[in-house]
C-alpha cells in the first residue's frame, strides 16, 4: 500500500505543489472543460499537479490512459486518451510511447501491459481492484467449461490476465451481444458479470449461461429507485449501464457502455437525464453538453477513486508500481483480448 505521507514528503521535495490560484487561472483552456464540476479554488488545488505531470509526461514518454469513472481533474487534466475498457485496450495497442500510466482500474492496466508487453505499465494504487474480477478464478473457468461440455468462454474484459487466458475470447460492455452472437455453439458461457450476461440472453438467439459475478456499484440500482425519480421528472431520460439489473435496464431509456452513454448523449436532446452508473460519468461530460441536467443517484466506484492526482505524479516520478504479467499467461489472454478486437473491427463496433 502507498504510504501516502512519504509520497507527499517526496513530491514536495522536487515538486512546487502549493496551491495558486494564479497558475489556475494561466491553465484556464484545460479548466474550462471542468468549470461546471469543479469550483475555482480546487482548480487552484489541481492545477500545480496538472502541470507537473503533463511536463513528466513528455521527460518519460509516457502517455495517460483515463477511463470514463476518473474524477474530471484526471479526465481533463492529465489523460491523453479517455474512453470506456474496449477504447482504452485499442488504444494500449496503438499509442507510441515507453510508459503507459493506466487511470482506471488494475485489469485495465493488466490489459495494456498484455498488449504491449515492450512498455511500461504503470498503476497509480495496485489496489485499485474490481467486484467482478475478484469474483472469478482461472480455476471457475474450468468448473463451468466442465458443466457445458464444448461450450465457449466469453469473458468479460473485467477480469484478471488468468482468466482472461482459460477464456476463448474476451468482450466488454460495448460489444458483448455481437461477440455472443459471433460465437459457432448454440450456449455461450459468459463469466463473471451475471448482470451483463442476463442482458445479452434477453436479446440473443444464444443460450447464454453465467458466473455468479456482480458490480458492487450498478447491482445498488433498483427499480424502485428509476420509478420514484420518473414520478419526480417524467421528462427525463433514464440512462443505465449493462452491469445494472435486467429490470433496471428494461426501465431505462437506453443502455450502453461508459462511451455508448456519451454517444448517446451527444446526439440526443435531452435536457434532463438521470445517469445510472458511476458518478464521475456525468461530471466528465456536464461542461460539453451545458444544456443537460444530471441527475446522478451516485454510486461511487470504491477502486476507481483511488487514482488521484497525487499517485499519479508519484508512480510517474518513481516508476514504481509497474504491473507485470507471466509471459505464459500473457500470451494466452493476449489471443483472447487480440479475437475481441478484431472481430469488434470487422463488426465495425
Ligand atoms: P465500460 O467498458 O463501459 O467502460 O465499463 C467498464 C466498467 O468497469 C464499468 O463498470
Ligand atoms: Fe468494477 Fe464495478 Fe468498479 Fe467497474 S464500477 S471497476 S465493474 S466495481
């Protein structure tokens, strides 16, 4: 575990790190993609981190790789790339750099270091982890291979390199229906999201079988909770993520993963929306659709906030917190991430 008082003994040490409302207000362009979400004296806060790590960026050749769920100062301040888990691992397979810094969630990073095995692949906490890839083991692989003899494994990309290597192929929530669909069996086996796989049975022509597997943060969604806010704001659109509970999702107006959500958004007219997913998704967009109210019952993700500002610019610094894969098990999990994205390129998702 980082300690985090030594890691501000040592920044403070290399680092000017006051904060100053003066070089907030020289770094307004960045600023003024968060102004609606983050008031002017945190940006003063903010600012001293930002610019230190955009300059370390450029002394490492490292590049940041920010997933939707990051609070809007890592968002807008220091990645180089956002998007949901299918854009971040396409990304990881392109960007030309040593140092990959993965803003998001360690099978993130995992992911990145299994496609580009030649960088570095930094974690800002390593215990930045995920109800679902703690839910399942190589070894369940295994157990549900052995209850649906020659049925294929589809795994959710929300998974450790391990499992990622026992499965046939991987998806994630922005091509999971196709990748079932593509497969030549007529019963699929998804692992580990029960949630995510109810949502594909009920619009597949696949016999689609799951792991018992949950998001901590959309399995708290209920029915319940949609109705009592329609009743409030029958105006509004209900916007849910794929983990959510089939109820949810037949609630909602529409579902789609973190960037299917923004898409969603960007081409809608919506004025109202309630956003059934992590908090820092509507924050992350409110300043490009100013004419979209949020409401966001908030569920924060407890492993995505705790990449912070700060261990950036520490593991950055140090390069310490370097995730590294077995190379057997690297190979494995890379052909199983390599067939979901090509065939998301040949569907064109
Ligand atoms: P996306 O692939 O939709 O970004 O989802 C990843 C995730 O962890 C959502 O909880
Ligand atoms: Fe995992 Fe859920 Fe957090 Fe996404 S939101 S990283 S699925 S725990």
């Amino acid at each position: 575990m980082l300690d985090l008082s030594a890691v501000r003994s040592a920044l403070s040490e290399i680092y000017d790190l006051t904060p100053s409302p003066a070089l907030a207000a020289s770094m307004n362009d960045t600023y003024c993609r968060m102004s609606r979400v983050v008031s002017p004296p945190d940006w003063a806060i903010y600012a001293p981190y930002v610019r230190a790590t955009n300059q370390l960026k450029k002394e490492r050749n490292a590049v940041i790789l920010g997933h939707n769920y990051m609070t809007p100062e890592i968002f807008h301040g220091v990645a180089d790339f956002v998007g949901d888990s299918l854009q971040l691992a396409i990304k990881a397979t392109e960007v030309k750099a040593d140092v990959i810094v993965q803003c998001g969630v360690h099978f993130m990073a995992e992911t990145s270091k299994i496609l580009s095995p030649e960088k570095t692949v930094l974690m800002p906490d390593m215990e930045a982890g995920c109800s679902l890839a703690e839910s399942i083991t190589a070894e369940g692989v295994a157990q549900m291979r052995a209850k649906y003899p020659g049925a294929p494994v589809v795994s959710y990309v929300n998974t450790t390199a391990e499992v990622k290597a026992a499965s046939d192929i991987c998806c994630t929530s922005a091509n999971a229906l196709q990748i079932v669909e593509a497969q030549d069996s007529d019963t699929v086996i998804m692992t580990p999201d029960k949630y995510l796989a109810q949502n594909v049975a009920n619009q597949s022509t696949k016999k689609v079988v799951w792991w018992n597997g949950s998001c901590i943060v959309h399995e708290l969604y209920t029915v319940a909770d949609l109705r009592a806010y329609r009743e409030h704001a029958p105006e509004s659109k209900i916007i849910a993520h794929p983990e959510c509970t089939p109820d949810v999702v037949a609630e909602a107006d529409y579902t789609g993963s973190t960037s299917g959500i923004v898409n969603w958004l960007k081409q809608s007219n919506a004025e109202q929306v309630m956003l059934v997913t992590e908090c820092s998704m509507a924050s992350n967009i409110a300043d490009e659709l100013p004419q979209v109210e949020f409401a966001k019952p908030c569920n924060i993700c407890p492993y995505m906030k705790k990449i912070t500002l700060e261990k950036i610019l520490y593991v950055l610094h140090t390069m310490t917190n370097q995730v590294e894969v077995d190379e057997a098990i690297a190979r494995d999990a890379r052909k199983s991430v390599m067939r979901m994205i090509n065939l998301s390129r040949q569907l064109d998702i």
